[in-house]
C-alpha cells in the first residue's frame, strides 16, 4: 500500500513538473487565479468567522464523539464529514442597517412587487374566458349525468321486466317437465294394460 502511494505521488508530481515546464504562462495564470480565489476566501472568513469556527468545530466534536463511541479515526471523519453543513449567522438585531442596503432591498422588494403583480394581472385577464368555459362545461356535464340517469333508469327497468320473464319462463319450464314425466308415467301404466 505504501509502495502504491508513493508511486502515485511520483506519478502526480512528474505528471505537475512536465505541464509546469511545458506550459508555464498557463500554469503561472492558474497559481495566480487560484490565490486570488484563496484570498478572497480568507477575506470572507475573515470578515465573518462565526460560521466557519460552528463548522470546524462542529466538525470535531462529531469526530471525537464517533471515536469515544469506539469507531476508527477514519469512520468518525467519514460521518463528521457527511453531516457538517455550514449555516449563515445572521446579523445581530441591534446593529442599524445602511442606508445603502436599506435602499437596495426597498428597491428589490418593489420589483418584485411589480413583478407579482403582472403576473397576477395577466392570469386574471385570462380567467373570465376560463369562468365561462368552466361554466359550459359544467352544463354539457350536467346534462349528459341527467340523460345517463334517465338511461339508466329505462336500462334498469327493463332488466327488472327480463328478470320477471325469467321467472315466469323458469316456473313454466318446471310445471311443463312435471306434466310431461307425469304424462310418460301415465303412458307406462296405460302400456302395460293393453
């Protein structure tokens, strides 16, 4: 594993020499790019370190707390590092606000205002056409459940007439099959006395 290690570092840092000595106008771009980044970044931490101090020492905590729990170093970092999330603190209340920033929120508050309000203006200028077609569709609907209501029950009726006629049909079938065994019985017996 350590022979892996240092291979890749070999690997990365010949890989880092032969761009650096190849390119080095675009390499030394890059550094620059990147320390500005890195210096802005120290600006802003700089400038509001509350939230980065919760995190690191959220971050911690939770660490120390996985590995008195008796997991390895690296499975508490692992979880430390899945349930870290940096949250903005907000400003304190007592604090006035600038007048520039009160301005520029009053003025994005108001565009956004405006901007509702178009939106809510035009789905209200569409709506009564809406209304009215929502209104005949109602009707038409109304009026297709009054006609499936009279079919049904003109339908029901005539299935209460057919479920009648069955009856009498089944009751006729039965009283037919009894004469018609008693007739052959008859038969039988008039048969054997001639």
């Amino acid at each position: 594993m350590k022979k892996l290690i240092a291979l890749t570092g070999a690997g990365v840092g010949a890989a880092v020499g032969t761009v650096c000595a190849v390119e080095p106008v675009a390499v030394a771009r890059f550094l620059d790019q990147t320390m500005k980044a890195v210096a802005r970044a120290a600006d802003g931490i700089e400038a509001n370190p509350v939230p980065v101090s919760v995190a690191l020492g959220t971050f911690l905590l939770t660490v120390v707390y996985h590995k008195a729990r008796g997991k390895s170093f690296r499975e508490s970092v692992e979880v430390a590092a899945t349930r870290v999330q940096v949250v903005a603190v907000p400003a304190p209340v007592g604090e006035p606000e600038n007048q520039v920033v009160k301005r520029a929120q009053a003025r994005a508050t108001r565009t956004q205002l405006i901007a509702d309000q178009i939106a809510l203006e035009n789905q209200i200028r569409k709506l009564p056409a809406d209304v009215k077609q929502a209104e005949k569709d109602v009707c038409y609907t109304e009026q297709a459940v009054i006609e499936t209501e009279k079919s049904l029950t003109a339908r029901r009726q005539a299935h209460t007439e057919a479920v009648e006629k069955l009856d009498v049909l089944r009751k006729e079938l039965t009283v037919g099959r009894s004469e018609l065994s008693a007739i052959a019985v008859e038969l039988k017996k008039l048969a054997e006395v001639v």
